[in-house]
C-alpha cells in the first residue's frame, strides 16, 4: 500500500500546472482513483495526509489533501462491486471537472 500511496503521491505531482493538458487531467483522474482506492482499502486518513508533507510544491499539496477530504467524505463500503463503482465514480468526477 505505501508503494502505491507514492505513486499516486508522484503521479499529482505531474498534475498541477496552471494550465492543465489533457495529459494533466489524466494525471489528476489517475490520482483521484488511486485515493479512491486506498480509501475503500482501508487506508487511514491521517497516514495519507502525512505523505503529503513529502510533496515540496505547496499547490500540490493542497491538491493532494483536496482528494483526500473529498475521498474520505464516502464510506468505506464491503461490497466489491460497489467499491469499484465508486472508484470509478470518483476518478470520472475529477475527469470531468478537470476537462471543463
């Protein structure tokens, strides 16, 4: 889990210039998701957030935090495929927003 805590922590940094590319929003989406997952995983809020000190640019960080208080506003759920469904739901909500 950590392993893909940095890679979700490495694939935002990508994400956040002031004008974003498609290539960024997928970056951002890929992100959204990968939070998404952790949560429904079990990953604990407070862990998460401390990986975000590891990020230098201060935009990033805020990013970052931004999914994990809108990814820790869900529940955890136990059925495999309601998790999927909002994993899905939640990276495609960045997507969208990302694109507009």
């Amino acid at each position: 889990m950590k392993a893909f805590a940095t890679f979700v922590l490495s694939t935002l940094a990508l994400s956040t210039h002031a004008q974003m590319t498609a290539t960024d929003c997928q970056h951002l989406t890929n992100a959204a998701q990968g939070i998404m997952k952790l949560r429904q995983e079990g990953a604990a809020y407070d862990q998460l957030k401390m990986e975000t000190t590891k990020i230098i640019n201060i935009q990033q960080q805020k990013i970052f935090v931004k999914l994990l208080d809108d990814a820790f506003q869900t529940p955890m759920l136990q059925d495999p495929q309601q998790k999927a469904q909002t994993i899905t739901d939640f990276s495609q909500k960045y997507q969208t927003t990302c694109a507009q």
